[in-house]
C-alpha cells in the first residue's frame, strides 16, 4: 500500500477544535508500520508499504532523517516526492519555503535539503526520489486522476484506490546462441510473448476480488495494466553487452521500444474486441505526452479503435 503524508498536518501546528498540538505525520507513520507488522505475523506475505511526503512539507528534514533510528519504519519504504520548482531552486541554489496550507513554517537552502536526502540514501539506501510533476504530465491519464504516491517498490504510480496489477516478461529466456558468436535476443518471440501478457493481465482485471468497491470501481474504469520485464541484466549478459555500457543501453532502448509498440497494438486490438476502457476520451488521452511519443501508426491505431488499457507498462 502506498500513502501520501503530505496531507497531515505538521508537528506543532495547532489544532484549533481540541485546543491541542499537532503530532505530525511521522507518529502516525509509526502506527501504520505497527499495524502492518501486526498483520504480518498473522500471514504467510510481508507487509510492504510506501510512504511518501512532498518536498516542501515542513516536516520533510525528519522524514528524511526517520530510519536512521534503528527499527524504526521497518515496513515503509520512503521516497521525497520532489517538484519541479524544487529542481529550479536547486539548479539555481536558491532558498526553498517549507509550507503547510499557504503557511510558510521555515525557510532552507534547497542545496541543503538534496545534501540531506542523498546522503541519507548513501548511508541506509532510504529515502527514494519521485519526480511528481513529471509522472503527472506524462501520465495518459493527466486528465482525470492526480497521483501523488505509488506502489510499494515505487515502479508504479497510482491514483488513489489504484491496484498496480504487475506481470515480468523474462528477456533471459528469449536470448538465442547465449554467449555465443551469434546471441541475439529473439524479437519475432518478444513480439509474440507481449499480446499474451497484455491479454492476461486483461483478463486478471475481471477476476481480481478486490477488497473495497473503490478499488474495483478504479480498475475497471480505467484497466490499468503494469508489463514489465525481468532477466534484463542476464540478457544482456547472455548478448555480450556489459551491464551500463553503450552496446546495453543501445539494445535495452531496443528492446523496450517492442514491449511497448507492441503492448500497445495488443490492447488496441483488445479494445476492437472488447471495447475501450470506459474512461477513454480520444482527444485528451492522444494529448498525452507519452501518448506523443508513440510510433505513428500506433497513434493513429489509438484514434481509429480506442484502446483497452489505459497504461500498459511498468
């Protein structure tokens, strides 16, 4: 589950109906880890959860700071949900306002926070950075749904209620004459593989029982799928690419671009069969700036027949 605890009010602030003092999003996040830890010892499945706060909360120096405690938010991983303004500031080494509800509590020096957070992802690997205005402008679905957090493991943003429904294709597998004079990954089978997932993650919609009617409401209008790979770094081991280098980021560009062209197609096709998602606008989600950045023939594809799947690749 992730949250956004940017919402809660920070340490300190007054809270006018009890005559009291806010105690800040960070007691609250210990709760939750409690609880989550709870149900865990009962189940069989970690517990995972993503906490995330934005850059300009007042509490974020602490947020940063919270698992240098030991044992403390054991259950949440964190990530810094970071603005563009933000990164205007740092570029320009400029003064950052930390603001809770058009109050400006304090003042740093955005260089300050950065130098914070990476070095708190140095010492103990936490927190992690989003880059949220950028999800939100890139995202297909810009025009009706905001996000401000994501799954567990931060490889998908979601809407409030949102369900990330994740499959891997294993590129390992697909690699023919594995370190061979010859290795090459088989992309007539990449091809072949991916309208099978799209289909199967489809279907995986239908079935889910979803433990609030909100959850199900928001899958279905919107058939939000997640396609991923697996096996990238053995692939291009198996292809004789080293991991980071030129020749590897040239094939995993390559490789990308056909699990998404043909994610695509796959649900294009789902939609002249079963129709499109039933938040489907044409002219809002072509608009898209990812939607943009699709082949042609793709795009053309979109505005002909719909498409099933609101997002398709993770």
């Amino acid at each position: 589950i992730g949250y956004d605890f940017s919402t809660l009010r920070p340490k300190g602030a007054p809270v006018k109906g009890v005559g009291a003092d806010a105690s800040g999003p960070l007691t609250f996040m210990d709760v939750w880890d409690a609880m989550c830890r709870t149900i865990m010892s009962a189940g069989h499945r970690r517990g995972a959860m993503m906490a995330t706060m934005r850059c300009d909360h007042p509490d974020i120096e602490e947020f940063i700071a919270a698992k240098r405690e030991p044992g403390r938010l054991r259950m949440f991983n964190l990530s810094v949900l970071v603005t563009d303004a933000f990164m205007t500031a740092l570029s320009e080494d400029s003064a950052w306002d930390l603001v809770f509800e058009g109050v400006v509590y304090r003042t740093v020096q955005a260089r300050d926070l950065w130098d914070a957070i990476t070095r708190a992802t140095y010492d103990y690997a936490e927190p992690g950075v989003i880059f949220i205005d950028r999800i939100n402008r890139r995202n297909n679905l810009h025009y009706c749904e905001d996000i401000r957090a994501t799954n567990p493991c931060g490889e998908q943003p979601l809407p409030p209620y949102g369900a990330c429904l994740l499959g891997s294709v294993n590129l390992a597998r697909l690699v023919r004459d594995p370190f061979g004079a010859t290795a090459r990954l088989d992309g007539q089978e990449l091809e072949r593989l991916v309208p099978l997932a799209v289909r199967m993650l489809d279907n995986a919609i239908d079935v889910s029982e979803f433990p609030l009617e909100a959850q199900r409401h928001e899958a279905q209008a919107k058939r939000r799928i997640g396609l991923g790979v697996t096996g990238l770094a053995d692939a291009l081991i198996m292809a004789g690419a080293r991991y980071g280098g030129g020749a590897a980021v040239q094939l995993t560009e390559n490789w990308m671009h056909t699990i998404q062209r043909a994610a695509y197609m796959a649900s294009v096709e789902l939609a002249r069969e079963k129709g499109a998602f039933p938040l489907f606008d044409k002219e809002q989600y072509l608009r898209s700036e990812t939607i943009a950045g699709l082949d042609l023939d793709v795009r053309d594809a979109i505005a002909e027949h719909g498409i099933r799947n609101a997002l398709l690749t993770s």
